[in-house]
C-alpha cells in the first residue's frame, strides 16, 4: 500500500495483476478485508478514493474473485455475505460509483438508490462520470446478466429500476452510456412475467412506488423483500457515506483555495512592474570649468 501511495504510476500499470496475484496466493476474502481496513482509515483521501475505484474494477471483473461476487450476491439473506458487504462499505464509501456498484453487487437496490440521490452538484464532476461510464458498460456483461434477468420482474424490483434510472438521469444525454443505459431500459417489459399485468406503464409503476403507494398484492413478495432489507441498518450506512463525502468535498475545496492562492500570487509577480534602470549621470558640459581644472599640467595655483 504504501509504494501504490508513492507511485500512483505503479497502480495504473501494474495495480491490477498486483492485487490479482495476491488473491491467488493468499485468501482473496483476507486480501480485500485487510485493504479495505486499511483504506479506511487513510489520511490521503485523493489516493484512498483512486485505490477504492481500482479495487472496485478488479472486484466486478476478475475471475480470481467470482467466488467473493457470488458471497456478495447474498449479502441481504447470508450473515457471511453481509458482513463481507460492511467491511467492504466503509472503504467504498471513498467513492460513490464504487458505493453504488457493491450495492448493485449485493443487489441492495433501495440503498443503491439512494445513494445515487444524495449526490449532489459536487459529486457530479468528469471523474465521477467516467467511472458511471464504466459501470454502465459493466451492467451489459455476464457478471450483471442475474440483474439483467430481475428487470424481467418490474414489480419486485421496483428499486432496482428507480435505481437505474436514476444513474440514467446523470449521464449526459448524447453520451455512449446513456444510449446504452436508455436502451437497456426501454426493453424492460411493463408487466411482470411472475404475475398479473401491472396497470398503466412502467414508468407510471415506478413513479408510485417512489411515493410510497403499495400497489403489490403479493404481500409474502414484498415481506421478504422489506425483511431482507432490514437486515442491515442502510440508514446508518447512508450517514456514514454521506460524512466520506463531505470530507472529499471539503479536500477539494480546499486544495483548489489553495491552487487559486498560489496562481494569484505567481500572476501578481511576473506582472509587477519592473523598476526603470536609470542611466549614469551625464556630466553638464555646458557649464564652465572650475579654476583648479583650467590648471594646466605642470602649473601650480598662486
């Protein structure tokens, strides 16, 4: 951890197949526990917040670590899945599409989306977007097809689509990732195969289930879901990703102030003005001689 702190190069060249190799020889449940302990407690919150997206990539995407996606999977329903999941949360929190891809991972889709609607206009900058684009992509691949497959199901998986579309929101309209997204979402059926037809559109669906209006009546369906969700305290959890945040913005605030202050300071030197260079004194050869000058060589003054 501390050469990644040294050399953000390394990270970006090498972090990966690091960390990967890691896992292969030791336990990769230790390795991500230990770093995330670790990235916790870090001080450099612009290296915590570039380790957490890294970790975050290698945890969606390298087969070292299927087994400890498919733990997270069940992290609502298995007392091992979720204290892997708050172990992994506090470190995540350094980054909101980290945050929000382990709660898509441990498919916790209400606190996924409510992450996404805590950020504010800060949060939203071109790092935050690339790294959305990434997610996105991600969602169209093997890793998210059970999440994929839920869409199937609008009903149950209210959360899920308000979570989506709400990521939906942020993206810019002619970006590829929107595109991608929007069209993902447009594919969703408005019905739900397990069941009745819904009334009205999906959108309409989402809309009052966000108000809180029950229109379910699968009251076993939606028990199981309101109790697997209960099973971790995600209004704490909210806070605390919440307080990570505030300190990220409060840093950058502050390292700006202080770029700002030394930019002015440089600007007002190089446009100071110099002082004029003030030639020698022109002796005035207009005024007459002094008596002692007129004194030719060898002449002595009487």
């Amino acid at each position: 951890m501390h050469k990644f702190r040294t050399d953000h190069s390394l990270l970006e060249r090498r972090g990966a197949l690091i960390i990967r190799r890691l896992c292969v020889l030791l336990d990769p449940e230790r390795v991500c526990r230990e770093i995330s302990t670790i990235l916790e407690g870090e001080s450099n919150l612009d290296f915590a917040s570039i380790m957490v997206q890294a970790l975050n990539m290698i945890l969606l995407t390298s087969s070292e670590l299927a087994e400890l996606r498919a733990l997270l999977k069940q992290s609502l329903v298995n007392p091992a899945g979720k204290d892997l999941f708050l172990s992994l949360y506090s470190s995540w929190c350094h980054s909101p599409m980290a945050t929000i891809s382990l709660c898509l991972l441990a498919q916790a889709y209400q606190h996924a989306s409510s992450v996404v609607q805590s950020l504010v206009e800060e949060d939203i900058n071109v790092k935050f977007l690339v790294q959305l684009d990434k997610l996105v992509r991600l969602l169209e691949t093997p890793i998210f097809a059970y999440l994929r497959l839920q869409l199937l199901d609008p009903r149950r998986y209210t959360w899920l689509l308000k979570a989506l579309y709400g990521l939906l929101m942020l993206l810019p309209q002619q970006s590829a990732a929107f595109k991608i997204l929007r069209t993902r979402l447009k594919v969703v059926p408005s019905y739900s195969f397990s069941d009745e037809q819904l009334t009205g559109n999906l959108y309409s669906h989402v809309l009052e289930s966000m108000s809180g209006i029950q229109i379910s009546e699968d009251c076993n369906v939606d028990q199981e879901m309101a109790d697997s969700h209960n099973s971790i305290n995600f209004a704490s959890r909210l806070k605390q990703f919440e307080y990570m945040q505030r300190q990220h913005r409060m840093h950058t605030k502050s390292r700006l102030q202080s770029q700002n202050s030394t930019s002015s300071s440089l600007s007002q030197e190089v446009q100071r003005p110099e002082e004029p260079h003030r030639p020698p004194p022109v002796p005035d050869l207009s005024r007459p001689s002094s008596r002692s000058s007129r004194v030719g060589s060898g002449q002595f003054q009487i």
